[in-house]
C-alpha cells in the first residue's frame, strides 16, 4: 500500500481504525505518514477551535428565520397551485362558452333561431290553410311563398 | 404540515453543524447565517428527492458544501480578503498547535479549500465531495492532495 493512498484516508482511518488494520500497522512503521497523520489531527484540532461557533440566541433566531421562509415558501406554493386552478377553470368556462357562441355565430344566432323556428312553425299550421292550398294551386311559382307567408301575416 | 414539522426536526438537529461548515469555508459570521438559511430552503424544496440512501447528515452537508462553494466562486475576488485576524489565529499559549492564518488559506484555491474542510472538518468521503463540488472524485482528491501540501510547506 502507497503513503500516498494511506494519507488520503486518515478520516476513514481515524473514525473506523478497526475496519483499517493494515493501514494502521503502516503508519506506525512508517515516519513519513506518522509525520502526515500528526499534521492532520492538529488541523482537524485547529477546524474545531479556531472559529467562533454561534451563541444559542443566534442559532435559535436563524432557525426562526428558516421556519418563516419556508412557510412563506409554502404560502406561495399554495397560492400559485390555487391561481393556477383558476385559471384552468376560467379557460375551461372560458371555451365552453367560446364554443356556444361560435357555434351560433357560424350558423345562426339565438334570436335569428327563435325567428326561423316561428317561420316554419307558421308554415307548418298555415300550410294547411285552404288559402294557402288555393293560392298554391293556382300559381306554379313556389318562390313566391315568402311573399304568401307576409300576406298571410 | 406534517412535511414542514419533520423538517423543523432536521433543523433543530443539523442547523449548527451546517453552520459551522459554512463557516469554516467563508469564514464571515453573517454569510454563514444568510448561506445556512439558503441551504436548508433548498433542502426543503429537494427533500422530496432524498431517499435516505446517504443520512440527512451526509445529504445536508452535501447541499451546503455545493451552495458555499458556488456562492465562494461567485465572489471570488472580495471574501477572502475578509479574513478576519481572529480566524486561525495562532495563541501564543499553545505554540504545538498548527494555526492556520488567512493567508494561508489564502494560497488555497477555493476548490481546494472546500474539500479540505469537507474532508479535515466533515470527514465526508471523496465521492460526496465530488458529487457535492461538481468534480470527479480524482480532482477531489488531488486537490486535497494539493491544499495539505500547500499548509504543509507553511509550517516546515
């Protein structure tokens, strides 16, 4: 085994010794990676002491702060999946009602329907009627029956 | 609900260790704070893909190395000058103690200086450290390889 591979894996080494027994054997006949070990613990030592840790007000505040932005966070997730479900529905109204009235602007509108269906409604009961009959029978010009429906009215 | 109060458990439990990480690496107390918050919102928006493959320890460490990392690249030119003389100094009453000085960790490039810490302070595993900085787990390693010997030369 390398010095090299060994002085990569003083971490594994430190916190597992008993899984490292062949590494452990090394260091200790080994000067150069006694030596490394050594400078790896102070730093590690130097890690821990050398910096000012935060008070427990402080850690307790931060903690707060990161509550609050995560339920606004939440807040806005809730309100940006109702808009969206709004205006899915407003869509959806939005073209169901589109496709009413485009399909009556391609055809027809409602009032011109009501129109029509009393036009051929007049038809049906005065197509009985004798007059009509009479009229018809004496004249061969059948696209003359608007102008019999306006007198008839 | 139930998702936000397991999560206030997490940060009740890791809020300080994150903390120090982060502030190993920037070295500023305010950054640290600002960067801790950022890490654990973005925790929470990924907790959905932590499977618990790795402890939330690991996952946590990971996200907060990436973030102070990418945040330490960004500002590349102003942080380490913020050093304060107080981080690493040396006291006198405990000269067998390696002290590190910000102008030692100044000669570290900022990969390098994340790996150690992940690897000094968090004895995260190469393959963390990799995934967590973007690199391949060689780089991580080299670096490392690099900043120990960069420190080791300071004090001989």
């Amino acid at each position: 085994m390398k010095c090299e591979d060994i002085q990569l894996s003083f971490a594994e080494i430190l916190s597992n010794p008993e899984n490292h027994k062949i590494e452990t054997e090394h260091i200790s006949t080994c000067d150069t990676c006694r030596e490394e070990l050594t400078f790896y613990k102070m730093m590690q030592a130097s890690f821990q002491e050398n910096f000012d840790s935060l008070s427990t007000e402080e850690s307790l505040k931060n903690q707060s702060r990161i509550l609050s932005k995560i339920r606004k966070n939440s807040f806005r997730k809730i309100q940006k999946y109702i808009i969206s479900a709004a205006a899915v529905l407003v869509l959806l109204f939005g073209s169901i009602f589109n496709l009413k009235t485009s399909d009556s602007n391609d055809f027809i509108t409602d009032d011109q329907w009501i129109l029509v269906n009393d036009f051929y409604s007049e038809i049906a009961t005065d197509i009985n009627d004798d007059a009509i009959l009479d009229y018809l029978t004496q004249s061969d010009d059948i696209d003359n029956l608007e102008e019999l429906l306006i007198s008839i009215n | 609900m139930s998702q936000e109060n397991d999560f206030e458990q997490w940060i009740q439990k890791y809020h300080d260790m994150i903390y120090n990480v982060i502030y190993r690496l920037t070295a500023n107390k305010d950054d640290a704070q600002d960067l801790t918050q950022d890490v654990f919102l973005k925790a929470f928006k990924k907790k959905s893909t932590f499977r618990g493959e790795a402890s939330p320890k690991t996952w946590l460490t990971r996200i907060a190395l990436n973030h102070t990392y990418n945040f330490l690249n960004r500002n590349k030119t102003s942080r380490w000058n913020e050093f304060s003389e107080n981080n690493f100094q040396s006291k006198d009453d405990e000269p067998e103690k390696v002290q590190l000085k910000d102008e030692h960790l100044k000669t570290l490039s900022t990969l390098e200086k994340a790996v150690l810490v992940a690897r000094v302070y968090q004895d995260l595993p190469y393959k963390d450290i990799a995934i967590s900085l973007n690199t391949s787990e060689n780089s991580a390693k080299v670096s490392y390889h690099k900043a120990i010997k960069k420190l080791r030369k300071v004090f001989t």
